[in-house]
C-alpha cells in the first residue's frame, strides 16, 4: 500500500509524522519539486496512491479520473477549497482536514499582524534598513473595533487573543453564533470595524469576494487583514484603496496566485507574508500528525 504526501516541508521538524505510517508498514512517497503541484505534476506522483496527505495542489474531478486507486484524501490544514467534494463522493474517496492544527498559529499571526499595522513596525523597520530615520506615530489596539468575517475555530480563537487587550469585538459568519460577541450583516461590519480580518473560506459561497464597491463601505483609515484563503480579496482593489489612503494598510499572507508578484508589493502600508498562517512548529508537527492520522483512520474504515 502507498500513499502520497504533496505538502513540500513534511516533517521539516519532526520525523513522527513518517514514523506512523512506517509502523503501519505503508510506503510513502514525497513531493519532489518543493512547491505547489500542478494538475499534471499532482497526476504523476500519485500515480499507484490509495491516499495522499494533501497540500493545496489541485485535485480536480480530471486528477480523481486519472487515480482510480485513490481512496482517501487527509488535507494538511484547514482549507478546502482545492478538493472537488462532488467528484470525490461520486468516486468513494474519503475527504478529511486538520481543522484544530493551525488555529492557534493563525490567530496569534494575526494579533501579530495587527500590532504590526497599529505602530507601523515594518514599514518603519523597511526605512530604517534604507538610511531613513523617521518616527512615525501609531495606534493602540485598545478600544479598536476588530470584525471578524468567519466565525469557526480559528475566528473564535482571534476574538479570544484580541479581547484582553480591549478591543470590541463582532463577527459575521452564516451559522455561527456567539453569547459573548455581536453578530452583524457584511455590510454593518464593514462600517463599523476598524480592523476587519478574514477567517472564512471560499467553499460553498461562505465568503463574499471584497471588491472595490465593498471595501469602500470600510470606514477611512481601517485596516485589512486576510490569513484565510486567497482570492477572496480582489488584490487590484485593495492596493489602490491602500493607495489613495482609504485604507490605512492591509497584511495578507493569502494570494489569488502564488507565490503573489503583483503591485501590493509597492506599498510601505501592506505587510505581505508568504502563506505562513500554520507556519509555526507546534502546530505544524500536530497538523501533520493528524493528518497521518486521518488518513490510516480513512483507509481502515
């Protein structure tokens, strides 16, 4: 039996991950390019798969059709997005993810990023490092309103590291609801946050896609913040509304293309990180872990 992992920095940290399936007598092979597959490269190292241990390559109803062996798909992360769901029921392949994994990386990067933006760290460590002495005044958090688009675990956990530090808070997600938190329509939230961050996923319709027309119903001088998935903000949009000032700036660690090489890149106002959201030890070596793990729990049942 061999099953395939496509994820390019599996078990960078720790070997316990492999040592699973070596002690389930499973043979495994690794994505030889170091990056995102493509749709052919994908078709090529699954080749003989009954499993995969997923990145976000694209697996598509032609990729399913092309891996008739296949048999079960164990996403190393959260999103899902990158997995035809219809074609993947209709051919019996089992779909999971390692939802609990990423949440608190994520939610702490974004704290992260949002004291970044209030005291305008990088920006000023970029002018710093070009010979540029320049103080420039910041923010406090506290007393900011913070609206989080997408409610789920990792939105919920947002709220809980942003709220010691006295920022109101309210969230907008279709299902979701809160006792301790206001729930708002997309457009009351728009105008009412001073930060807006981004916790939801493009499946299903659950995120609106943040246009021109949308981002204008941000108040002036709020700020953007998207570590969830990549394309739900139009990026031309929001560089020129980070551009002319409307936005105070943006931090984005999702890109509708990546790796991303567009104009967002010119201004000193938006942090741009490489898709980093799980990129923090502890939580990749769990997600990992649960993914070896869902993935021998799918092909046993």
């Amino acid at each position: 039996m061999k099953i395939a992992i496509t994820t390019s920095s599996f078990a960078k940290f720790s070997d316990a991950p492999l040592q699973l399936l070596r002690d389930a007598g499973i043979e495994y092979v690794l994505n030889p390019h170091g990056r995102k597959l493509t749709e052919e490269e994908t078709i090529e190292v699954l080749q003989g798969c009954v499993g995969v241990a997923a990145g976000t390559e694209p697996l598509t109803e032609r990729v399913m059709a092309a891996l008739p062996e296949l048999k079960a798909i164990s996403r190393c992360g959260t999103g899902m997005d990158n997995v035809d769901h219809a074609a993947a029921k209709a051919r019996g392949i089992a779909v999971r993810n390692t939802p609990d994994g990423p949440t608190l990386a994520v939610a702490e990067l974004t704290l992260g990023y949002a004291l970044d933006l209030m005291r305008k760290v990088t920006q000023q460590d970029r002018e710093l490092r070009s010979g540029v002495w320049k103080k420039r005044m910041g923010n406090t958090l506290k007393g900011k309103k913070l609206g989080i688009i997408g409610f789920g675990r990792i939105g919920q956990a947002v709220a809980s590291v942003f709220a010691p530090l006295g920022v109101e808070i309210a969230f907008n997600d279709p299902v979701a609801t809160s006792d301790a938190y206001a729930s708002k329509s997309v457009d009351d939230l728009l105008s009412w946050a001073d930060i807006l961050t981004l916790h939801c996923s493009k499946t299903g319709g659950e995120c609106s896609l943040f246009t021109t027309e949308r981002l204008m119903q941000m108040k002036k001088g709020s700020w953007v913040i998207n570590a969830s998935r990549g394309g739900i903000i139009e990026e031309d949009a929001l560089y020129e509304l980070c551009k002319s000032g409307h936005l105070s700036g943006a931090a984005i660690d999702v890109f509708d293309k990546e790796p991303y090489d567009g104009p967002l890149k010119e201004l000193d106002s938006v942090i741009l990180t490489p898709h980093i959201g799980s990129y923090a030890m502890e939580s990749r070596i769990q997600m990992e872990t649960d993914t070896i793990l869902n993935l021998l729990d799918a092909l046993r049942g």
